[in-house]
C-alpha cells in the first residue's frame, strides 16, 4: 500500500489543493489550509479555482502568499482587497485541474485516484464505490457507498490488500461485524 498526499478528488474532475479557513486582518488576505505536496501551488501567479460552499466556480490569481500559523498558508487574491469580500470566501476550496498534478512516484499512488474504485471485500463481495478518502483524526477511511448504505473503512496495510488503479478496483479483507457495526444508509 504505497499512497502519496491526501489530496482529495472534486466531483468536476479537479483536485482539491486547498482549503479557506477564514478571513487574516483588513486588508483580504485569507489562511489557506494547504491540502498540496507541490512546493510551488500558492505562488504569486499561480491560478487556482475557487469553489464556494454554494455559487459556481471562478478562476482566481494568487497575488501573494507567505507562511502563516499552524502551517497554513496566508493567501491573497486578485479581487480581495478587503476583510468583507474575504469573509465570503470561508469555507470555500480551492481546486487545480487534475492535468496540473504531477504524476505520483512509481509504484505509488495519489489518494484521490482511489475516488470512483468499486470496493470488494474477500468475504462478502462488492460493498460499494469509494466516494472520498476521509482523514478523521486516527486515520484516513475510504468511504465506499452502495446497497449497504455507507461503509468506512481503515485505510491500513492490515485490511486494505490491494490497489488496482487499471481496473479501478481496491480488495479489502475487513474484520468480522465492521460492516454491521458502522454501516450507514443515510
């Protein structure tokens, strides 16, 4: 199981980089949290797609950027020159197009490629398709959803037994009573 970053898929085809966590000062500056590997993603000119929580998607320019607190990003935009307009952006993602990802190291895997992969478990078959790749504070899960309602699975070495990208395809051996335990249909 050889992953890289936990970058996450949007539902357009683009890859989630990052992330808006609020408004910094007066003048439209934003805290980034940074959801990228790639050491260049927030530098002045860089475009990236803003996606708000609810609103169509805009291209924006990234005007400046530095280092921020607890490792996010301090990020302005074009077109932000206030607090106000940067307070409408909370909550909002920011997205690349998946051609601007680096291909992942050989033998390993982004994350996000595990998106759309149908989940089969050794025992009970088909349990569903990977929607996202949550990180919950113990872990990542893979959240396969299908006619069991929502499956989360441990995304570790001892359950996950094998990726196939080509045929779009994660085997998992998942312990006795998880799918009873934790299945969800809402």
């Amino acid at each position: 199981m050889t992953s890289t970053s936990s970058t996450s898929s949007a539902p357009d085809g683009r890859i989630v980089v990052g992330r808006i966590l609020r408004p910094h000062g007066v003048r439209g500056e934003l805290v980034v949290e940074v959801l990228s590997e790639v050491p260049d993603r927030f530098s002045p000119g860089r475009r990236l797609w803003l996606v708000p929580r609810n609103g169509p998607a805009a291209l924006v320019e990234i005007v400046a950027a530095r280092q921020g607190p607890g490792g996010a990003s301090l990020v302005r935009l074009a077109g932000f020159e206030d607090r106000d307009r940067a307070d409408g952006a909370r909550g909002a993602l920011l997205e690349v197009d998946r051609s601007e990802v680096p291909p992942p190291p050989a033998g390993s895997y982004y994350l996000f490629d595990l998106v759309g992969c149908l989940c089969v478990d050794e025992s009970r078959g088909e349990i569903g398709r990977i929607s996202e790749v949550r990180e919950d504070g113990g872990g990542l899960l893979l959240v396969a959803r299908g006619e069991l309602g929502e499956i989360l699975v441990p995304y570790v070495a001892a359950i996950v037994r094998q990726v196939d990208l080509r045929e779009r395809r994660v085997s998992v051996h998942l312990p006795e009573g998880l799918i009873e335990a934790c299945a969800s249909r809402s």
